[in-house]
C-alpha cells in the first residue's frame, strides 16, 4: 500500500517537522527525507541515526525526546 502512494500537492504545513531516519535505510533516502522540509512553513529538523528501517527501536530515548521537545510543558531527559 505505502508503494502505491502517490504524493499530491497541498497547501505547506504551518507546524514544526521532525524527519528522523536511519542513515542505511533500504527504502527511503536521506535525501528523501530531506523533501520534508518543502512540505512546511514552520520549522524543520532532520536527525540522521545509525541503523536501518527499523531504527527506531533502537534509539527510543532519543526519540521520545526529540518529540518532547516539541509538546509544551514537557521535559527533556537526554539533553537533545
């Protein structure tokens, strides 16, 4: 289903934009992760880390706090 998705152009998000992805992922590019940036009027971030498609699992902490830092009233633990 994913590689059947067809982007279609809309209006830019006027949100912050956290891209995170592994930097020996298969499927998606740093570059194409980059591409996120043109998809907002707010902030953008892009977090290369070590690992696959499925690095998430293996960098939660860091993950949880990059995400923190976007929710007011919320701490950061790690210093991210």
């Amino acid at each position: 289903m994913l590689f059947s998705r067809v982007h279609v152009p809309g209006p830019p998000l006027r949100c912050p934009v956290v891209a995170l992805t592994g930097d020996n992922d298969p499927r998606v590019s740093v570059e194409g992760v980059q591409a996120w940036e043109r998809e907002t009027e707010g902030p953008f971030e892009r977090h290369v880390l070590p690992g696959g498609h499925f690095f998430l699992g293996d960098h939660l902490p860091l993950v949880a706090d990059l995400i923190a830092a976007y929710v007011p009233g919320r701490t950061v633990r790690t210093g991210v």
